[in-house]
C-alpha cells in the first residue's frame, strides 16, 4: 500500500511541474486522494464484500470529484490531473505510467451485466481534458486522445485520436519512426513540425518522406527477389540528382 503512494507521489513529481513537495501531492492532490480510495474499494469489491467497496467509492467521490468504480482495475503510476469529472466505469482497465485529466469518461455503451463494457488503456497512455472513451475496446500503449475527443473504436499503439467522433490522424510507432529515420538518412530534419499542422510545406515534405519510405521498401523487396532467383547486383549505379538536404532543413526553419 505505502510502496504504490510512493510511486504516485513520484509520478505525479515526474509529470506535474506545478507540485512543489511530497507533502503537498499528498495532501493536496485528489487525483492521489481518489487512487487510495479506489484501491479500498477494489479490495472490498474483490472480497466480495459489494456495498462496502461502493460505499467507500462514493466517499472518494464526494471528497475528491472523481468517480471511480471499485470493480475497475487501475494500474501503478497513473496520474489523475485535476480529476474533477472523471468517471471510470466497472470493467474499466487502466494500465501504468497512464495521465488522465479532468472530465475525462471510461463508459460503457452495453446494458449487459457481466460482459467487457468499459475500455482497456494500454500502458502509458494519455487521455486529454473532457474525452470520452466509450466501449469494451482497446487503447493501446503509448496512444494519445485528444481533449473532448469521443472514442468509439479502437486507437492503435502510439497513435492520437481527436475529434468527434474520434479519428486516428497518426498511424503509429512504426510509421513515424521510420519517416524519421529516412530524415536522417537524408540528411533532412524537419525541426519538430508534425503531420497534422496547417503548414502546407510541412505536410508536402511529411509525404516526400513518406514516399521514400515506401520506395525503400519496395526496392529491399525487389533485391531479395532477386537474389532469391539467384541474381546478384554487385554496384548500384550512382542517380545523384544534386538534391541539397540542408537546403531543404532551412525551408522549415
């Protein structure tokens, strides 16, 4: 019990420039309030002792403003920023090193008792002000939901989701790690702007990384056909156009 306050505490050190102390998380933070009560609760719930694990969740509720079931499953590390509003449902599964913030929904669009009605947060997933995430589906670890965000439908690792209803506008990890890396390999940085901003030049020079990234794909797929049938390229004749990665770098500066 002591060892997971201690981790909330830290955590909320890690991820809240506005905390000053330990003494101060601890007494005036509900978001840590609301994860002591809920894990009574969750205890009590798990003992099947059901009036006492709701009752002592309503008391978090009335001290802290945040509502959480005692029969959701909370991970270690999450951070409830400000909390007020936040409701988590009973089949409701959040993982660790999560950030909530205030408003913020887990609900459940079934009226079936005993089946996943809530959603399951990945591990270090981060859900914006006033979003709400509603069904007995995924989010997976390191996803991002925009603020007043509805979500309907699964978010894929590493991607963001805004919108309402919510949309995927990043398709991951594995996409964008290897847009950046064919960046570096070009010699191109393109100085933190993302995919999604207004800036036309930006999203022009995001899809000629993105395109060669596909051409590499398909030219490593071609070599291996080839040597699979047995024909070697030994030298690969130089197609320097003149292309200037650094005068590319300085259009976005």
């Amino acid at each position: 019990m002591f060892e997971r306050l201690r981790e909330d505490i830290a955590s909320v050190r890690e991820r809240d420039p506005a905390a000053r102390s330990n003494w101060e998380i601890l007494t005036c933070y509900p978001g840590v309030h609301a994860l002591i009560f809920h894990r009574l609760a969750h205890r009590a719930w798990r003992a099947e002792w059901f009036w006492l694990g709701r009752f002592l969740s309503h008391i978090g509720r009335l001290l802290t403003g945040i509502e959480i079931h005692p029969g959701a499953t909370v991970g270690r590390r999450v951070f409830i920023d400000h909390g007020m509003g936040v409701v988590v449902g009973e089949t409701a599964e959040i993982g660790d090193d999560c950030t909530i913030y205030q408003g913020v929904t887990l609900g459940g669009t079934s009226l079936y008792r005993g089946e996943k009605r809530h959603p399951t947060l990945g591990k270090g997933v981060v859900i914006g002000a006033g979003a709400k995430v509603l069904g007995g589906f995924e989010v997976g670890d390191g996803a991002k939901v925009g603020s007043n965000a509805v979500v309907v439908k699964p978010v894929p690792p590493g991607a963001t989701a805004v919108g309402n209803p919510a949309r995927v506008i990043e398709n991951g990890r594995r996409e964008r790690d290897a847009r950046e890396e064919k960046a570096k390999e070009m010699g191109f940085s393109a100085y933190g702007v993302t995919r999604d901003t207004d800036d036309p030049l930006a999203k022009a020079l995001h899809s000629i990384l993105d395109h060669a990234v596909e051409n590499d794909r398909r030219m490593n797929c071609l070599l291996e056909r080839l040597a699979a049938a047995g024909i070697k390229i030994d030298e690969v004749p130089d197609c320097s156009d003149g292309f200037d990665p650094d005068k590319l770098s300085r259009m976005v500066d």
